[in-house]
C-alpha cells in the first residue's frame, strides 16, 4: 500500500513523475510540482487522452486556443488526445500533486 500524498520528493528545482501503474493500456502518474510550469515555447501534444486530478495545491492548464482552466485540490480535468496544452502556473508555496491517468480509446 502506498499514500501519494507521502513521501514527496524533496528537490523542489525539478518536478517529478512517478509511474504508479503501466501497461499498454493505461498509464497512471504522481507528478509532484513545486512552482514549475511548462516551458514557454512548448506545448503538449499528447496521442493518448489524459485526466488528471490535483490532489493538493494548484495548476493552471492553459490550451492553444486560448482557454485557461484553474485546478485546486479535488479539481479534475480531460483533456482529450491531441488537445494541445500547457501547463502556466502550479502553487510555489506548497507542492501540487497531480494524479494523471493516460489511456487511448
């Protein structure tokens, strides 16, 4: 048994992805984030679907087209395959945990 709000890394320069569960279809991730963002001239563009909850603190998801979506604790999110985004904002003071799960249809 784990608890994914425990045990978070203590390198706070780098966010940090941890697969939790793998296989060909699914793929959930802790990401743990302490104030970073994605870098400016990138964005993601993924071929699999990806939702994603924040478990504590907060992320801004921003996505090509303009629209912003602002997750706190308990907050979740789809984000469809192909849907480019990026994430602008996560808490600085706290870490945000992210539960990501990516899966194709």
């Amino acid at each position: 048994m784990i608890n994914i709000l425990e045990n978070l890394p203590k390198n706070t320069e780098v966010e940090h992805f941890q697969d939790i569960i793998k296989s060909d279809a699914i793929r959930i991730e802790r990401i743990v984030s302490y104030g970073q963002s994605s870098p400016e001239e990138g964005w993601y563009d993924q071929s699999e679907h990806e939702w994603v909850l924040v478990l504590s603190g907060y992320g801004v998801v921003e996505f090509d087209c303009g629209e912003i979506c602002q997750l706190k604790s308990g907050d979740c999110l789809l984000i469809k395959a192909g849907r480019k985004h990026r994430v602008i904002e996560t808490s600085s003071d706290e870490a945000t945990v992210w539960l990501a799960i990516f899966y194709r249809e």
